[in-house]
C-alpha cells in the first residue's frame, strides 16, 4: 500500500529544509539503501536513503523547494503494480519508510527508522506532525535488538557500563551521540529522570518596519535562521558575564616559528601551525587546570565534562557553524592543525558529519585576522563559555618599570554566569594567560 516519505529531521536544531534535489525520477524502482535525494539542513547539505523498497510512485515536493517543514510529505512509495495516488497518502495507511541520513563526503550516521519518523526539533519547541505520532526520539532497540548510536556513543557507553537502549538520543532521528552518554555518565546515579518541561510559547511577531528607501531582500537560508534563533535565545536566557585580559604573545610566536621550521618540507608530516592552533591547545589545557569552566548547566546540575572538546567557529558564506577538535588538551599541535585544517575545509564546503559539530564544551572565535582589536561573543549554548580572541599588534608595554615594545592581543571570555563565577572566569584566564606566555607546555 503507498506510504509517505517525510521530510526527515537530519540534526536536532532543524525544523524545516529545502529539498535540493531528488536523485530518483517518478517510476523509478527503489531499494534499501538507495539515496534518493539531497537536503539542506540549517548545517550542511545531507543525502537520504531508503530503507524500504518499492517504486517512486509521486514527487510531492520539486527540487529547490525551501521551508520544507519538517514530516512533511515530499514524495510517495508504492508498490509494483500498486496504482499511485494523486497526492500523499492517507496517514492511516502504514508509516514512511525508513532514512537514513549522509553528508556528501560519504559517511553515513547511523538513522532510526523512516524518514517519518525523524526527531522533531523538541529543543525549538517545534512538535511532531499527526503523521509522525509514531516516532521517537529515544534510541529503542529496532527490530531484531539494534540500537542506533555513533560509534564513539558505543565505545564511551561500554567503558562507563551505560546502557545504551535506555538512553535519548539527541542526534539525527534519535541517534545516540556522545553527548547523550557523557550526560548519562555526569547525571545522579539516584535522581529520577526529570519530566518534560513544556515548550515556552513562541514570542508574537513583530511587524517588521517598512522600508521606503530603494533596497534588495536576501532571502534567509535555513543556516541563518537557525543562527538568529538560537543566538536571540542565548543572549535572552542566558546571564552573561565578561572577563578580559591583554595577552602577550612574543614567546608563543617565536616557538611557533621553530616548530614551523623544523616540519619537513613535504609529505604526511608536514604542517604550518597558526597561531589559532596553538590558541586551541593553550584553552585546552586550561581547561584541565581550571575543569569548572568545561561546564554547562541545567536545572538539575552542573555538567562538568570529563573530555575537553573545544568548538572552533568558522565563517562562512550563509552564517557560522562551529566544528569540534576532540579531546584537544590530549593530542599534539600537529594533530590540532591538521584536524582543524580539516573541519574548517570541510565546514566550508558543507560536508561536516553531525557529530563534528554536534557537542563540545567550550567555543573559540578569534577575529583576529581581520584586524579586530577585542569583542565580545555569544556564548553557544549549551556551553557555559566562549573565547573571543582580537588581533595580536605591537603595544608599548611597562617591563621592569622600564618602557617596552611587545605583542600583545585582547582576549575577552564570555560566560554563563549561572555556572561560572566571575572569579572562577578570571582565574581561567589568568591561567591561560600565563600557558600563552610562557608556551613549552604546549610541547611536554
């Protein structure tokens, strides 16, 4: 009987997307495992599979079609022979068949069941369609026992002895990601599961002003509606606190021009640090000094995360989107730089994985590049703090109270205050401030 294929949920932020392209024409046979199509997601542009079988009986959705809600029908499978409907199925009929979601650099995250029933946007407050009252968000073992969950989730679950059938995932369609098993690992072992709060109603929207002078709309994609969302609520329910301290960086610069130096000159071990680098790995080993920092919160508690993963925001043409190295305070300033290299190559191209930029307990932005002398940045929730770094120049500096050349940048931490203290954000600082000048721990 036919059966709805539904807009899936592919990251636990997206509420809509646009529909890029279908890869299969109407009439075309369908089987488990074939991509059907490519959609944009507020991150980045993924592949959908089919884990059903069956012939594309109607194309509801056409290509480039944006604001494609979430569960929404975008097509129609039927059987051989099956006469096709008109329009979408009737939702009695049987549920969507299954998706699974891939980014086009060809890994596939693991997706449980249809695209159907894909995880709802429950952190916008955005609830699931009629169609969809099925689905779940939790990763309840499929037919035949499996559970859907990365396999980083796997690992860190068997070593802490967590159960991964009982947990809810937060990543695509439900999947367990790490950041599901370090909260299982963090929570109280004795507290009971707290009860849903209640989606906040939406705000009443504001008549936007009319613009008389001669202009052009931009349309908003989906990466930049994401971005005012979640950065309105950042700054709307989230107490910010700021810290700033000028740096030195004349000792960090010249380690780094030897380090540089002695690469080789080709091959796989070559590397050029920058000093963004070399900032990731002097947050990551303050955080390590000064842990309370690597911490989010919540109603219940206090998370403080055992692994140091440390967000890097990266510009690009539709927004911002913030890659993660993990567990930076533990690999090496050549790891750093090829890692990042990497995320921020593939950020720009819209290939990141969902857990490359999904998690991490800190955030850097560094502007630095562009000549900015010191901001202050929106803390990316649900972290509790953000670095922002300005650029590095020549400031005349006292030394030995005598007058003194040096390189100096501004750099300014913003924090939750509800987790972070002033005093504890000053004693981070204080704390990388003195692994940024006097660098050789960044090497031993």
């Amino acid at each position: 009987m036919p059966v709805n294929i539904l807009m899936p949920a592919l990251s636990p932020t997206m509420t809509e997307g646009t529909l890029a392209r279908w890869l299969k024409k109407e009439g075309d046979a369908v089987a488990s495992g074939d991509v059907i199509a490519e959609i944009e997601t507020d991150k980045a542009t993924m592949e959908v599979e089919a884990v059903d079988e069956g012939i594309l009986g109607r194309i509801l959705v056409a290509d480039g079609t944006e604001g494609v809600k979430v569960n929404e029908p975008i097509g129609v499978l039927v059987a051989e022979g099956e006469a096709v409907p008109a329009g979408a199925a009737e939702a009695s009929i049987a549920p969507a068949p299954a998706a699974v979601a891939k980014d086009q650099g060809g890994a596939k995250p693991a997706a449980d069941g249809a695209a159907g029933t894909a995880k709802p946007d429950t952190a916008a407050g955005v609830p699931a369609k009629a169609p969809a009252a099925h689905a779940t968000a939790t990763a309840a073992p499929a037919a035949g026992g499996r559970v859907f969950a990365s396999p980083l989730a796997k690992r860190i679950a068997k070593e802490a002895g967590i159960e991964l059938g009982a947990l809810k995932g937060s990543g695509p369609n439900g999947r367990v990601i790490r950041a599901d098993v370090e909260a299982a690992k963090s929570a109280p072992k004795t507290a009971p599961a707290p009860a849903p709060t209640p989606a906040a109603a939406p705000p009443r929207p504001v008549a936007a002003p009319a613009i008389a002078a001669p202009h052009q709309k931009l349309p908003n994609s989906n990466m930049r509606r994401t971005i005012a969302r979640r950065l309105t609520e950042s700054k709307q329910q989230v107490p910010h606190f700021y810290v700033s301290m000028d740096i030195e960086l004349d000792a960090l610069l010249k380690l780094r021009s030897q380090l540089n130096a002695a690469s080789p000159a080709d091959g796989p071990g070559t590397f050029k640090l920058s000093v963004n680098d070399m900032l990731i790995k002097a947050c990551a080993v303050a955080l390590r000094r000064v842990p309370k920092v690597n911490a989010s919160y919540t109603d219940e508690a206090i998370i403080l995360y055992d692994e140091v993963d440390i967000s890097v925001a990266v510009s690009m043409p539709d927004g911002l989107i913030t890659p993660i190295v993990r567990s930076a305070d533990r690999k090496s300033l050549s790891e750093i730089h090829r890692e990042a290299f990497g995320l921020i190559r593939r950020a720009r191209e819209g290939k990141l994985k969902p857990e490359e930029f999904q998690g991490g307990g800190f955030s850097i932005s560094n502007m630095g590049m562009y000549g900015v002398r010191d901001f202050s940045a929106i803390i990316n929730p649900p972290q509790g703090a953000i670095l922002a770094v300005g650029a590095g120049e020549k400031r005349a500096v006292v030394k030995n109270d005598q007058l003194a050349i040096a390189t100096v940048m501004t750099c300014t931490l913003s924090v939750d205050h509800r987790v972070i203290d002033g005093a504890l954000a000053a004693e981070w600082m204080a704390a990388l401030k003195a692994i940024v000048e006097n660098p050789l721990s960044l090497v031993v």
